[in-house]
C-alpha cells in the first residue's frame, strides 16, 4: 500500500484516540506556565506508546524522541504548544472547561492532540524511515517572553539538533480539510509599548498654570500613527495601535499623568528597531515642547514569523499529495504574533494553519468564549503532519 494510503488508513484507526486527547486536554485546559496536569497527560499517551521523552523544559515543557533507522541521518522536529487562555468558556460542549475562567480558545488542545495523533503514525512507521523524529509539545505559546525561546534557552536542542522545524495552527475561517501555507514572512513580530506623559497637573478651568497631559497625550498619539504612513516604506506591512489611554483626573482636573499602551507589528526586523527610536523621538518632542516628560517601557515581544522557502515549497508538495491540490492553499500575511518565530530565527522552519470550520452552525473566532473547531479537522491536521515528517525523512 502507498505510504498516502498507509498513513491515512493509520490515522483512521487512531482517530477516535486523537479526538479523546482533544477532549480531555479541552476539559481541563490550563494557562501558560501552568500546564502541570497537560503535561503529565501527554507524558502518560507518550509512555503508553512506547516513545521515549524528557521532561522539565520550562517545568512542564516535553520532548519525545521517535527513533528510525539510522537515527543520526537526519532530524526534524514537530511542536505543538499546551497552554490556553484566561478566557471563561461559553459553548455548549459536553466536554466543556472545567476549569473556571481558562479556556481552549486558541485551538492549543487541537494542536496538542494532533501532534500526539501524529506520533502514533511515526512510531507505528519507525522501522520504514531513517533518522529522529522530534515531539517538541512547548508551555506558555501566549504568554511573553514564550516557551518557544525559554526552551531553546533550557537546551531543548541541544542534544539533537533539527534541520527542519514543522508547527501548525487552527484556522477558524478556513474549511476543514483544507491546509494553507506562505512561504517566507508570514507573521508579524509584536512588541508592548508603555508610554507615561509627566508634568503639572491642576484646576482644569486654568489650563494657563498647569500642563495639559491629556493634550499632550493626545498629541502624541495622532503623531506616532506618522510612522507608519510617512517613515515605514510602504511595502513593509507595519501597525501601530493604541488600546489604551488611563488619564486619572476628572471633568475638572488635569492629572500629573497619562498611561499609554499599544501594540508594535511589522514584518522586518530592521524596521522593527528603527521604529522603536522613532517612538521615543517623537513622543519626547512633543511633550519636551509642550512642557512635559516621557518615560517608555517598550517591551519586546515575539520575532517575526519566516517560513524558510524551499522547507515550505516542499510541504506545499507534500500536503498536495496527501490532500489534493483543491484543499492546498496559498496564505496571505497575518499581522498577528507566535512564539514559533524564535524557531525561525535559528532553523528552517515552515509554520501552517489547518481550517476548522464548521459546516453546521457557528465556529467562533480565536480568543473568544464561543470557539468551537470541527472535530473532523483533527483528521487532516494529524494526518498531514505524520505524512510529512514522513516524506522529510524518506526524501
């Protein structure tokens, strides 16, 4: 039987497995850097399959080790993050949070599952392909500064070192079935800023003996939306957002000061840099001018997503023989962050998503009380995920 078949035929026998995982990882989800019952979880499907594993990256953090022949030849590892978000669930799943006010609402159980669906293929095929297989299952995706960078730090790497990276991601409007990729930038990085404008506060009704933080605030504001129209070239996707403005005075008071907090994306490390200089710039000139201080904290947050071009191009391939050219889609960029990207900066990488859909009533979108994927997507995602370790390392 060609191995397109085999593997599809295998995931079939498991699947009923894979969407148990799914269910009970669902049932008691857990945040980031608390994924202590996930993780032991994941341990227990581990050992029952026989895959050998370490443990205790970033406390809950885990890496199983599926040996082919030849295991030197080549490695490839496989992630999948476990943490989910401090968000109360509001669906009406038999299965639903147990765990008040956390919720799989970012489709990590998905992901965590597949991954363990994928491993029953892998180890099941282990004596018709050559090298390791890394199981990579990551804590704290949410959460900055990240697991993906904290295990890397902890030596996750160290003693087997992957030339190849594959991760994969819920996609709430795509169909399920269907897979899409892009080829280089993908996603953007995300950085915190935390601006605080000082100065005199007072009376509101005499604006002459005071400094007006709130105008200058306000100010400052308008002029860094600049950066992205006038200063970032044109052609490098790039937002700067403020979502929130805290001015403690009253209809008559102008206070001391104004907390400013927003958002850095962009899809050029370069720019990235530049762009947090002109920040200060400006803001530091307005309020200089204007007779206030600034203070910054900006925070770096997760690198740029790129998807190494010719891994990529090959999961296209893989993914078209597997599926169909009909459910292989092209991506476009998103503007939102993942951890996955300090994996790119280091190794070829390919980071897709997988459509859950549903195809009756609503799906929900991401980070929302009401995401609800299509459990049938859990076939396309194990499946193609185990198919294409396999093809990587029987090329």
């Amino acid at each position: 039987m060609e191995s397109t078949e085999r593997i599809k035929e295998l995931i079939k026998q498991n699947l009923h497995k894979i969407i148990e995982y799914r269910r009970h990882i669902h049932e008691y989800p857990e945040v980031s850097f608390d994924e202590t019952n996930t993780s032991a979880y994941v341990q227990k499907q581990l050992s029952e399959m026989g895959i050998e594993f370490t443990t205790g990256y970033v406390k809950t953090g885990i890496l199983g080790v599926i040996k082919g022949k030849n295991p030197d030849k080549k490695i490839i590892a496989l992630r999948a993050d476990m943490d989910a978000l401090p968000i109360k669930e509001n669906t009406c799943l038999t299965f639903t949070s147990k765990n008040n006010g956390v919720m799989h609402a970012c489709g990590h159980d998905a992901h965590t599952a597949s991954l363990l669906g994928a491993a029953h293929v892998l180890s099941a095929l282990k004596n018709e392909w050559e090298g390791t297989i890394l199981l990579v299952f990551q804590p704290a995706e949410e959460v900055f500064p990240g697991g993906a960078k904290l295990m890397m730090e902890e030596g996750v790497f160290d003693t087997y070192k992957p030339s190849v990276i594959l991760g994969q991601h819920v996609l709430p409007n795509m169909k399920t079935g269907h897979v899409g990729f892009k080829s280089g930038m993908y996603m953007a990085s995300g950085d915190e800023v935390h601006i605080w404008v000082n100065g005199q506060g007072g009376h509101a009704a005499m604006p002459h003996a005071l400094t007006d933080t709130v105008l200058i605030a306000s100010h400052i504001i308008v002029a860094l939306q600049q950066i992205v129209s006038r200063i970032v070239p044109a052609q490098i996707p790039t937002v700067l957002s403020f979502g929130k403005v805290q001015a403690d005075g009253a209809t008559n008071i102008i206070p001391e000061q104004v907390y400013i907090a927003g958002t850095l994306r962009t899809m050029d490390e370069k720019w990235r840099a530049i762009i947090k200089t002109k920040i200060r710039d400006i803001a530091n000139g307005i309020a200089n001018s204007m007779g206030a201080t600034c203070e910054f904290d900006i925070k770096d947050g997760y690198p740029v997503v790129t998807n190494d071009v010719d891994v990529t191009q090959k999961c296209v391939s893989f993914s078209t023989d597997y599926l169909g050219a009909d459910c292989t889609e092209n991506m476009d960029i998103r503007m939102t962050a993942e951890d996955f990207g300090y994996y790119t900066q280091k190794y070829p990488c390919s980071f897709y998503r997988f459509g859950v859909m549903q195809t009756e009533g609503e799906t929900g979108q991401l980070h929302t009380p009401q995401f609800n994927l299509n459990e049938d997507s859990l076939e396309t995602a194990a499946g193609l995920m185990a198919y294409m370790a396999f093809r990587f390392m029987t090329e």
